[in-house]
C-alpha cells in the first residue's frame, strides 16, 4: 500500500486537534470570555496592532473549528474546541483558573491550620504539616506552570 492510499483509508493527518498558542490562543481566550465579539473589538482587546493580525488569528482558529462566526459576522467560540484548548482550566464566570489552583488553596489552608495546630501540641502534627507542606508545593508548581500557557 502506498502513502496516498494510506492517507485515503485512515483519512487527513490532521484529525488530532491542533494545539493554539502565543496571539491566537489569546485571540481565542477573548472571544470565549467575551462572547460574540466582531474583528475590531478582538484586534483592540487583545493588543494587536492591525486589523488583518486578528484576521489572521481568527483565521487560523476557523480553519481549526475552535470558533465559528454566527449570523452577524461576529465570532462566537464553538463549543467542541472548548475542552481540547482549555484541558485543565475551569471558567468560573470571565475567568480561566487552573482546575489545581483550587487543590493548592485547599492544601495552603490545610497548612495553615496544621502550623498554628502544632504550636500548641506537639506529635503527630508536623508530619501531618510536612505532608501538607509538599502537597501544596507541588500543587502551586502545577498550577503556575498551567497558568502560565494562558498568561498575556
């Protein structure tokens, strides 16, 4: 079998969702909190300094299926790239947060409490805080690291 028949039986290369980042990924996370937004309000949000930049963006997030335009011309994300773009993110209202930003709070409170805990009694507690303690560092290193890919 040759690669072009191989190609027609298994399809386009391309079936694995594409990954988005820099300008376009930016693009995308503004039409998604925003809503239905039209070339220039994304081109001004965003900061790019020309109206065919967020041409070029939306473009590329077109051809990907991320957004769609709705019947007015404006952009609206699509609901199928929202899980592929945002894997590891919770939208809670506008705002994007890694889904381990609420572990690494939970952990620093845990701590917090098990520190003032051991002051007053000593035993099994500082184990109890060192435990805690890692938990939280290695949560709060997660979520940076996830944070960062969304950072402007």
């Amino acid at each position: 079998m040759t690669a072009s028949e191989s190609q027609r039986v298994t399809g386009p290369p391309e079936a694995a969702p594409k990954e988005i980042r820099g300008n376009t990924l930016k693009v995308y996370l503004e039409v998604l909190r925003h809503g239905p937004s039209e070339l220039r309000d994304v081109q001004r949000a965003v900061g790019l300094s020309t109206p065919s930049l967020a041409s070029y963006h939306l473009g590329k997030l077109l051809d990907a299926g991320y957004v769609r335009q709705d019947e007015y011309k404006r952009y609206v994300a699509s609901a199928d790239g929202v899980g592929e773009v945002l894997a590891g993110y919770s939208k809670v209202g506008t705002t994007i947060v890694p889904q381990l930003a609420f572990f690494a709070i939970l952990f620093s409170i845990l701590i917090c409490y098990f520190s003032f805990e051991a002051l007053s009694s000593a035993g099994y507690v500082p184990l109890l805080v060192a435990t805690a303690g890692g938990s939280a560092v290695v949560l709060w290193y997660e979520t940076l690291r996830v944070w960062r890919r969304l950072a402007p």
